[in-house]
C-alpha cells in the first residue's frame, strides 16, 4: 500500500466518524420545569425556535430528541439561552435510549393500576450508595421503590400519592448527583422516534 492511499483511507475514516456523530440523536431532560406553576414554558414553541436542529416535544415535562444536534456545546448553549429561566439540563446520547428497550428492568408482567413505571436520568453517572432495590419509605407501605440502574439511567417505580413527588427526590442523594424523572411510557414514545429515525 502506498503511502498516499493510506492517508486517504484514514482521511475517510476520519470523514465517515465525523459524519457519523454528528448524525447521532440526541436526548433533552430538563430538571424541575411545568412543575406546580414554577419555571413554566411551552415546550412546542422551544421546539420550534430550535428549528435549526430539528427538535421534537415529548411531552409537557421538558423533554426533547434532536435529530440534528452538530456540536453538543453549541446545542446546550442554544438551548439555555431560549429558556425563560435556568434550568438543570441532562443530556443523553439515542443510542444509550435505544438500549433501554432490550434491557427493560420491568419486564412484561402487568402492574396495578396505581403503580407507575419510571427512569431518573441522572445529570451524569453516580455511585450507588446503597444495594438494591431500596424502597422510600423502608416499610411495606412504601411509595417509591428503586429496582435497578445503570450509567446514567436509574429504574423504579412509584405509587400514586401526594408524598411520592418528596419521596421522588430522594433518587438524588442516592446517587450523589441531581436526577430528573420521566415516566417509562414517555421513555418507550422517545424509543419509538429514534427508531424511526434509524429507519429513515
């Protein structure tokens, strides 16, 4: 092999890496918004002013997929500075979404009516400090209940009730870090987008 077909192999090497990073999704958490009348906003119209980067609304908490983020610094910056207040944002790459599908904690066993299924995505990977599962309060009339985590993505479930929202926090001193949650039908509706966009 000469030495200029092997500059251009790793040229496009270099290309396609290029190109395939800045193809990859990514996945908007924000911390703490339309929640009781605080830090509210119309997350469709952020949407829409971040045109430029395709984002799509999932729902009302603050949850975004950008299908065309380029520089993940740049995003963030764009992001905050059309936010009407600060706000804790999280971000995660698809792929890492995607995998939570196959690795399902849950299961396929249906659960009674007033138990809900949901993920903490934590700001970035926190240390476990205690072993699993845990629940809050430790009795059996517990509200929430912590069955497993892995990288950023902490798995539980729920029960509804007034304390739960308080019990909820609690995820945060579990992990050392800040941690924001969704429900895990709007985890499986973000799945279903970047699946179709894999598609396309």
């Amino acid at each position: 092999m000469t030495r200029g077909s092997g500059k251009r192999k790793l040229l496009w090497r270099g290309l396609a890496f290029f190109f395939i990073i800045h193809a990859m999704a990514l996945v908007v958490f924000l911390r703490g918004v339309n929640v009781g009348g605080h830090r509210t906003f119309r997350p469709s119209i952020l949407a829409r002013e971040l045109s430029n980067y395709d984002v799509l609304n999932v729902g009302a908490a603050g949850t975004f997929v950008v299908l065309k983020p380029g520089s993940r610094a740049k995003f963030r910056t764009a992001l905050l500075r059309r936010l009407p207040f600060e706000a804790e944002v999280v971000l995660c790459d698809g792929r890492d979404l995607l995998g939570l599908e196959t690795e399902n904690p849950f299961g396929t066993e249906p659960w009674p009516p007033d138990v809900v299924r949901f993920v903490s995505i934590l700001s970035r990977t926190g240390a476990i400090r205690s072993s699993l599962p845990v629940t809050f309060p430790p009795d059996e009339d517990w509200l929430v209940r912590v069955i497993a985590s892995k990288g950023q993505f902490v798995f539980g479930m729920y029960r509804r009730h007034m304390k739960t929202i308080s019990y909820l926090g609690r995820v945060d001193k579990l992990y050392g870090v800040p941690a924001t949650t969704r429900n895990w039908n709007t985890i499986m509706a973000i799945v279903r987008i970047l699946k179709k966009q894999k598609k396309s």
